[in-house]
C-alpha cells in the first residue's frame, strides 16, 4: 500500500503540561534523509528520559524545536530508505532507535539506519520496541561496572551484583543480564514485585522501603564489586557503603548533580570505590547482540501496560508515576 500522505501523531508544542500537554495532530508523514529509514510503526516504547525532555530537564538542547513528536524506542516495518541505505529494504521488520529526534508517537516515523536492526519473528513489535534505551542502558551500565559477558566475569571480574530499581524497564534487563554473565545478583524493588525480580533471576530481593532495603544491605551480608543504579536519588555515601573493601563500581544511569565531579576526583586520586555515570550511546552492535538474547529466550522483555495511539496520554501519564514494572508500550493500529 502506498504511503500516505499524513498521518496521526501526538506532539507537545511547549516545555511541561505532562500527558495533558500532548496534543492529537494530522501532520505530513516525514522523509527518510540520507541514511535514514521510514518505518511505518508498530510500536514505541515510552522511556522516563521522554517525559523528563518535556519538562524541560535538557532545556534548551532537547527537544531541538516545536511542536515536538516524542520518544524514540521504535518498532516498524520499513517503508522507503533514504539515500545509500543498503542494508534494509521495505517490508524489513525492525527496532531502532531514534534519540534524540523522537517521532515514535506517530504512525511513520523515520529512525537512523545506523541504528536499526532487524526484528526477528520470535520478538513481538511490542517486545521488540521495549528493547533499545532499557535494554542498551542495562548492557552499557554492567559493562561499566566491569562486567563482561564473554564467560570471564566469575573468574576475573565482579562477582557481586547489586541493581536498584529492578522492577523498572532498565532494571528488569540488568538483573537479567547479571545472571548471564555469572554474578551473584541482590535487586531491590518495591514489595509487590519481589516475587517477578525474584523471577528474573535475583539471587536476593530487597524491598526497598524497609531499612535493609534503603541501606542496600543483602540479606547474606555480601558487599558488591559491581552496582547497576537505576533509582533516581540514591545518594553516593549509601552506595559506598555497602561496595566491596576491595573496591567496586557504581555505575548511574540516574546520576545526581555532583556526579561528575565526585567520578573525576575517584579518577585522580585511584579511589577503589568507584561512581560511573552513564548517559546512554547507543550502539547497534549492542542492539543486535540484546536482540540475539531475547530471539533465543534469554532475556525475557515484560510489558507493564500497553496503549492504543489514541490514548498515549495514558502511557505517558503511567510512565511519569514512575511505578512500571517493565515496560510502557503505545502500539499503533492497537485495539482503541
Ligand atoms: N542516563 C541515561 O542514559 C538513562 C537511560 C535510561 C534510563 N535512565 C534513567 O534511569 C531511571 C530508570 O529508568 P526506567 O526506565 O527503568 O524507569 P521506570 O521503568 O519508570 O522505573 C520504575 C520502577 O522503578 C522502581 N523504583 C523506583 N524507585 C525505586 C527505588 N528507590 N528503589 C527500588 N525501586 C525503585 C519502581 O518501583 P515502585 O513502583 O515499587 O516504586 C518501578 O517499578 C530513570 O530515572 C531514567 O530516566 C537514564
């Protein structure tokens, strides 16, 4: 079927209004630029940095101008390329990520080729768009930690795993991830999901509002070499508290203010304790290889909600509650 002309999508035409400030708009569908595709979308998966954009957090580098389609996990099928993309071709199932351009709240959005891999039939679209920001920031925050997965990391590297927040999109991969690269994992969430971390893999589960739990402390008194922070507003002296005597890292995919400064000064003075902040680089090998584990079962994606186009505002809305456990998905073509 030929492309249409326009297209529904929701845009947010100034910084803040949360899922109010999201507006329902008939707009030309967008042309796939050199090594650019257009996808005709499937599926897109919300990401807290999404909302946070809005609120004007990155201000006054994101969103580059209004209106504004947001988010930027996708999951299409490929519709037209744009000039010298050669590895793709339309009907191509694909995920792909497009940050910080956005477009996925849209019925055709165009991603970077470079960024995009093919969807195998195994992986749902819904699956297959929760997979990008979550599953990327999982893999890069272990890597910075010092884990490897190429079966050394028992032997040479961390043993002792510690993810906060393991409910949420980002965590629920990296418990997984840590128990296939062979560490011990300690999780913490909230008490309702214990038992689903407990599934994911976690050796130990901490509910996060007990005492323990705020004091990260595991149950059989383990301290860890390698920490996953997905929960925002952890402080630091919490987190070296309870690192290995031998020394650790933290690596933060929510870093505080500060952060910075207190990574650089560890770096000149060859601290032991180490805080690593993360701001995610997306990488298509990385993409390919998270996709590789989900098509053989490995890592498993779950979906908190999932959103017809026509009621994004929900998915946006539940996503600023900050209470997923797993994913926020708005399919396009969805039952309304
Ligand atoms: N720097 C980067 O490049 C980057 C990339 C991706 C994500 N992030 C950031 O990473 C954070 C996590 O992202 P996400 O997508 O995983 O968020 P999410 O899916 O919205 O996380 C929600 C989950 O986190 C749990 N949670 C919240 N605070 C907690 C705490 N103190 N201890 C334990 N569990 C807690 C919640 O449990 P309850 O419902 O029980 O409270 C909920 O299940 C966000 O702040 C996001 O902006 C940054």
């Amino acid at each position: 079927m030929a492309t249409p002309r326009t297209m529904r999508a929701v845009q947010y035409d100034k910084y803040g209004g949360g899922a109010e400030g999201l507006k329902h708009v008939e707009v030309p569908v967008p042309s796939p630029k050199k090594g650019e595709v257009l996808l005709k979308m499937e599926a897109a998966s919300i990401n807290p940095i999404d909302w946070k954009i809005q609120k004007g957090m990155l201000r006054p580098f994101l969103p580059g101008k209004f209106p504004f389609t947001p988010v930027g996990d996708l999951a299409g099928e490929v519709v037209e390329l744009g000039s010298g993309v050669t590895n793709f071709k339309p009907g191509d199932k694909v995920i792909s990520i497009s940050f910080p351009s956005g477009g996925g709240l849209a019925e055709y959005a165009v991603a970077p080729a470079s960024l995009t891999v093919a969807r195998p039939t195994e992986l749902s679209a819904v699956e297959g768009a929760c997979l990008p920001a979550a599953g990327g920031s999982a893999l890069q925050l272990l890597k910075l930690a010092g884990v490897s997965f190429d079966g050394t990391s028992g032997a040479t590297g961390p043993k002792n795993a510690l993810v906060t927040a393991a409910s949420g999109g980002v965590g629920h991969y990296a418990v997984q991830l840590a128990k296939l690269a062979g560490l011990h994992v300690t999780a913490t969430c909230g008490a309702r999901n214990v038992d689903f971390v407990r599934g994911l893999g976690a050796d130990e589960v901490l509910d996060y509002r007990t005492p323990e739990g705020a004091a990260l402390r595991s149950p059989s008194g383990r301290r860890y070499d390698a920490v996953a922070n997905c929960a925002a507003g952890v402080p630091w002296p919490a987190l070296k508290a309870v690192l290995a005597d031998e020394g650790g890292t933290v690596a933060d995919v929510t870093p505080g203010v500060g952060a910075a400064l207190t990574s650089i000064l560890q770096k000149a003075t060859f601290a032991k304790k180490r805080l690593a902040p993360l701001m995610l680089a997306p990488r298509r090998e990385e993409m390919e290889w998270l996709v590789g584990l989900a098509r053989q079962g490995k890592l498993r994606t779950t979906v908190d909600s999932r959103f017809p186009l026509s009621r994004a505002q929900e998915a946006w809305a539940k996503s600023m509650e900050g209470h997923a456990t797993g994913k926020i998905v708005v399919e396009m073509g969805g039952a309304e």
